[in-house]
C-alpha cells in the first residue's frame, strides 16, 4: 500500500503536536526506507536520514522522514522532522501497519461478497466521522455513524426538509460544479450543514451514487480525502458486484414503462401485473406529469422527486421518463379524488421549480398510456397558451387541442362555415355589426332577450340584425349541427387572429 504524503503528516501531526512538517503533495510513497546509500535511493518511497547528506538531485520525487540534519542552512527539500528520529521512523511503520490492515479488511469483507455497510462499518476507526453512500434519488443506500450526527440526518430520510434541501442544492453553484467532478470535492456546509468530502461513484449503466465523509467528530484534512478514494474503489467494487448479481420480478415501475414504451404490449397481460400487485382492474387512474428543469436533470434530482412522491402518496408509481417524471395514482386505493390529490401537491409543485400536466380520471388498465398522453398534452397546450401558470388540466386545453388539431392541414378560414367571413366583410363595408351579433347570440343559447341586454340594443334591433344575419348565411339558425359547426368556426377563427397578432 502506497500513502499519500499529506495522510502520513497530517496522522503523525496529531500523534506529536510538536513535529515539524514541510511538505509538498505529490504522488503517494510506500513504506519509509533506510537511507544508506544516496546513490540507490528508490523513487516512490518515504525515506528515513540518520545523518546529514547533500541534496539529492531527484529531491523533487522522494519525501524525505529525518532528524537533527534538517536545520542545515540551504536545505529546501520536503521533510518531516522529530526528535529522537527513531520514534519519527516507528510512527511511521505504524501508521502504514494500521492502514494496510484497513484495507486488507475491505478486501476480505468483498471477497465474502460483504455488502457496502460492512464496508463503512469497517472504516469507522479509522475515519472517525460518520459515512453515507448516497443513491441517485439523494437515498440512503448505507451509512456508518449517522445516528450520532443529528444535524445530517435531513439530507438522508424521507420528508419535506430533505426535499427543501435538495431543492436549494440544485441552484447552488458549488454544488452544480461538484457533479461533474471525478475526484474528491470538499463541499461546505452552508446548505446541508456539515462540511464533508464527497466522492460519486457512476456505474457505466449510469447507476449513480455519492460517498460522503461527513466532519463531526473530528476537522477533516487532505489526508482523509485520499483515504477516501480508497474506500470509495472497494465500495464501487461491491456495487458493481452487487448489481450484477441482482436479480427481481417486475414491479409498479418496470410494468409502466413497458406500457409507455412498448406500443405492442398485451394489455391483458399487463393487467394481470398490475392486478398481482394490487392495483385493480376496476380501480379509477391518474397520470401525472412534471415537465423537471435542467437543473433537475443535471443535479439528477428527478429520482428524488419520485422517491419523496411515493413516500408522501401511498398506491403511487414515479418515474423519470424521456426527460419527464411520470406519476400514476390509483386513486381507488388513495382514497381521494383527482382535485383533493392536486390541492395536495399545488404547494410542492411550486416549490420544486416544476411545471404539472395531468390527465383525466379514468377506470382500468386499458387507457393507461393514453391518460400519458392526455397529462403531455396538458403541459404542451397548456404551457404555450398559459405560461404563467405551474400546473395545467387536460379537461381545461382539451378544446383548445382539437382546434389545433383541426388545422394541422388547413388554416381556420377554409375550414370555417363557408359564408361566415361574408358577415364581416359586410360590417366592413357597412359599419354594421352582424358578425358580432350572431356570436353573442350563440353565446347566449339563441336567447334573443339577453342577446340584446348583451349588446345594449332594442330587441326589435336584434330581430332585424337575425333576419339580415339569416339571409346572409342562407339558413334559417335552427339545425342543431349547423349551430355547433358556427361556433367551432368562431374559435377557428379566432385562433387564426391570435396567430396572426402573435398573442
């Protein structure tokens, strides 16, 4: 085993608070060595100088352990002096002995196929600080000393706190810069309120996690990060170990992705999944989605959302998806309508940055991937037309969607009832106001009492503008499908105008 300069100065520091330590990190030596010969000193290892000796020309890539020479005028080479020098040289072999020890412990505890637990557990004395493997979803996978660290413990369980925590995680610039780090980042304590040295682990199926090493009992230095990275090439080693042995049966979440992803799936096949995990064929459904920012993707906290949506709502199934998450509830188990289900969320969703589609209430399993579609739709129409709004209804665009639907081909005037647009060309020409007239009088149901209250006329005013309007139209206003055909052809081409104006 090779150490770091930094570990083995900073670890005889706190053994001899008197010792006398000029160094310059670099790479990590091996056991401390005699130094008998200058001329077959070995690069790479701490050496030990009973006497004065020049100074060797590879200075630069040896650390040097001595004793009275140091105080020679001119010497500029990395040192760490105590006196007697012998007891500077036991220290030494001692700090390697304990260290090499730790680490054959980890060996041994993989090789028993030892889980990532024992592996921090195993680490406690030598650390001396608690230790957490963090999952994507900002999970506890493991922990060594969290139950003495109070003041942690928010970031690591379930609950509203750890949610606000990851929320003000996501916008923080440090933290944003540690993600695309390889090595060891120390990381303040400014937001989850403990400094720490952090390390993440990500598995080439981009499984992600963080090892933590939290400050508590004792400052952290230098040499617990790389103590650190030791510790955290052993636990990637058990992960990767772990996961490819890990086998399970479907669940709530691999059976809606089959369903959103695999068009051709047999819907009575996966209803029997969902039945054998409870959620009834006869039980009412609702799809949520939530439109997540970058910063979400990025800060991976996607996964944590889903987690905190399935501690908080019971009979909830959450997932990223594309670059969405994706909820279904089954509302027959919950217990609680759609609406009572969105007043309790409306506060969260604003909160966390995001923006919510959601479908309709639906019974079965047969329009699961449909209800999908219906809460996509919510946030596309909706989002466009009401930007300034968190959280949008399919019930509410729906309309809105099939008027744009209805002119993917053809623009709202070729589509609209033929001699409509003669009305306002008429009221271009002669300063009246037909167009509106009728527009009104559909509103109120062919009411031609409040049509005139509506438009501050007489009503034998109103009579007159109906029969021109009649006339003009070359119908009579009372079939029922040329009635909701005009009115479609209005929204028509009202869209039309706000597409011209921009609005």
């Amino acid at each position: 085993m090779k150490l770091a300069v930094m570990t083995v100065a900073e670890r005889l520091k706190n053994c001899f608070p008197d010792i006398r330590i000029q160094i310059r990190e670099g790479s990590p030596m091996g056991r401390p060595l005699f130094c008998v010969n200058e001329d077959e000193r070995k690069q790479g290892h701490f050496y030990f100088l009973a006497s004065p000796v020049k100074e060797p020309e590879n200075v630069r890539k040896c650390c040097f352990l001595a004793g009275k020479w140091i105080t020679q005028a001119g010497w500029t080479g990395d040192y760490i002096s105590l006196e007697p020098p012998e007891l500077l040289f036991n220290a030494v072999q001692q700090i390697f002995d304990e260290l090499e020890e730790w680490e054959q412990k980890l060996q041994k505890i993989r090789e028993n196929a030892g889980g990532v637990r024992e592996l921090l557990q195993a680490s406690a004395e030598i650390f001396q600080n608690p230790l957490v493997l963090m999952g994507q979803d900002f999970s506890l996978v493991a922990e060594s000393g969290l139950d003495q660290f109070r003041e942690g413990e928010a970031l690591f369980y379930p609950g509203s706190e750890r949610m606000e925590l990851i929320n003000a995680l996501k916008q923080d610039e440090q933290y944003n810069a540690m993600l695309e780090r390889e090595d060891v980042v120390w990381f303040p304590g400014h937001i989850v309120g403990f400094n720490s040295w952090n390390i993440n682990l990500q598995e080439p199926n981009a499984v992600w996690y963080r090892l933590i090493l939290m400050e508590y009992r004792k400052t952290l230095g230098e040499s617990d990060a790389y103590l650190l990275k030791v510790l955290a090439y052993h636990v990637r080693m058990a992960l990767h170990a772990g996961s490819a042995e890990h086998t399970g049966g479907e669940n709530l979440r691999s059976v809606f992705r089959r369903v959103l992803t695999d068009r051709t799936a047999d819907y009575m096949e996966i209803s029997r999944k969902l039945i054998a995990l409870g959620w009834g064929a006869e039980d009412e459904y609702l799809c949520l989605v939530y439109q997540t920012t970058y910063l979400d993707q990025r800060n991976l906290t996607a996964h944590a959302i889903c987690s905190y949506m399935e501690e908080q709502i019971p009979h909830t199934s959450s997932f990223p998806f594309k670059e969405d998450i994706v909820c279904f509830f089954d509302l027959t188990l919950i217990g609680e309508s759609a609406e009572d289900l969105g007043n309790r969320l409306k506060y969260f969703i604003r909160e966390s940055f995001l923006k919510a589609g959601y479908s309709r209430v639906m019974t079965g399993h047969s329009n699961l991937r449909r209800q999908y579609i219906q809460a996509t739709l919510a946030l596309d129409v909706g989002g466009r037309k009401m930007p300034y709004l968190w959280i949008h209804w399919f019930d509410r665009i729906a309309f809105t969607y099939i008027l744009e639907q209805s002119t993917r081909r053809l623009p709202g005037y070729m589509l609209c009832h033929e001699k409509l647009p003669r009305l306002k060309e008429i009221d271009a020409q002669q300063h009246t106001e037909y167009y509106r007239t009728l527009r009104v009088y559909l509103e109120e149901n062919l009411n031609a009492t409040q049509t005139a209250r509506e438009l501050y006329i007489h009503r034998s005013t109103l009579l007159y503008r109906l029969e021109r309007i009649r006339e003009i139209l070359d119908s009579d206003l009372t079939d029922p499908d040329e009635l909701l055909y005009l009115n479609f052809s209005f929204r028509l081409l009202e869209q039309e105008e706000q597409k011209d104006t921009g609005s």
